[in-house]
C-alpha cells in the first residue's frame, strides 16, 4: 500500500468531534415572545410558606383522599387585611385549598399524628364555595407546630364583624329567595281560586238556566 493511500484511509477513519462549530447560523422557527403571568398574589403578602401535603375528606366513601403535594402559604391582602389559605401543587401549580382564615374557624393536631393537623372550611378551589374538612402533614413537626400557631394568631386577628357582615348579607339573599317563592306560591293561589271562583259561577249559571226551563215547562204539561 503506498503513503498516500494510508494517509487517505486514516483521514476516513477519524470521526467528526460532536461539538464541531461549523460555523452555520441557523434562524428559530418560531419567535416566542416574553408574556406576563398573573398568580393573582400580586396585592398579597406572603407569611406563611411551607411544603406539605394536603388530604380530603370524602363524605361519600368515608376516607381521606389526597388533593396534592406542594406549598402551602397564608396570603395577607395589602388593603383588606384579609388573609386567606392557598395550597398549591408543586409540579403544575393546580389549586388544590383556597378560602379565607375567619375568626370562628379552628385548626387541632391530628390524632396520633404529630405532623398533620385538621380543620373546616368553606372552600372556593374548584370554582364553587363548598364544606371540606381538610388535613394536611408535614415533613417535620415543627412546621405542623408552626402552621398551627399562625392559623390561630391570624384567626383572632380577623375582625369578627366582617364575618357576621357577610352572613348578614348571605342569609338577605336566602331571605329574598324565600320571600319571591312565598309570593309565587301566592299568586298561583290567587290564579288557582279565581279559575274555581268562575268555574262555580259558571256552574251555578247553567244551574240556574235549567231551573227556569224547567219551571217553564211545567204549566204547559199541567194545562
């Protein structure tokens, strides 16, 4: 084999380096542009922040089941001074727990179980107030400890009279619900004793009617 073929050959079996620059440029497909998100924490100040995993209970199969495993935070508004309880999933952000911490609600330690800790509330995370009874374990059980005493502090720190405020104003819109439905009732009352008030009338018409036919009758078939 002569020098110039070996020198060939040995040019062909060097493989090329993966991270050759070659110099080309190449142009993205699609140009994304930067776009801002919105959490809606924006006017909140965060206090509490915490991971944990958040269970409910289910009424309907008598067992607890978990919502999801991620932060838990207590969000105090700016201008209000409300502050409401946020659990969020740790790998798609869903919401699993969202409601307002209010003075008359309570929070206690799991029994046997040092690092949970349950409580009620009326939650808005699926779009729509309802009564969840809620459970949620930590890593440690000085962050249930933790989680605990901020309920409580924010708890009493709420003023009493927005609370009675919004079940004043819940309870008017139950009590204007109620009233409109009396007064439908009513006015189908009214339609339905009318209808009975003229069909007697009418009744007591042909009655009447068939009387005097009859009475007229009766001199002829006399005579």
């Amino acid at each position: 084999m002569s020098t110039t073929d070996a020198e060939h050959r040995e040019e062909e079996d060097v493989p090329a380096g993966d991270d050759e620059d070659t110099g080309a440029q190449v142009a993205p497909i699609v140009k994304l542009e930067e776009v801002a998100v919105s959490t809606g924490e924006e006017d909140e100040d965060s206090i509490l922040d915490l991971k944990a995993k958040l269970y409910r209970f289910d009424k309907d199969g008598n067992q607890w089941k978990e919502r999801g495993a991620g932060t838990v935070k207590f969000l105090k508004h700016k201008v209000s001074g409300k502050v409401r309880l946020l659990v969020r999933q740790s790998k798609t952000l869903k919401i699993c727990a969202n409601h307002l911490i209010l003075p008359s609600m309570t929070v206690q330690e799991h029994a046997g179980n040092e690092k949970s800790c349950v409580w009620h509330a009326r939650d808005f995370a699926d779009g729509e107030l309802k009564d969840e009874l809620f459970c949620i374990r930590f890593q440690s059980i000085e962050n249930a400890k933790k989680f605990i005493e901020s309920f409580q502090e924010v708890a009493e720190s709420q003023n009493p009279a927005e609370e009675s405020k919004d079940a004043s104003a819940a309870a008017g819109l139950l009590e204007n619900l109620s009233v409109e439905g009396n007064n439908d009732a009513d006015k189908k009352d009214e339609e339905k004793s009318d209808n009975k008030t003229a069909e007697e009338e009418s009744s007591s018409g042909k009655e009447s009617k068939a009387d005097t036919e009859k009475k007229s009758e009766e001199p002829a078939s006399s005579a």
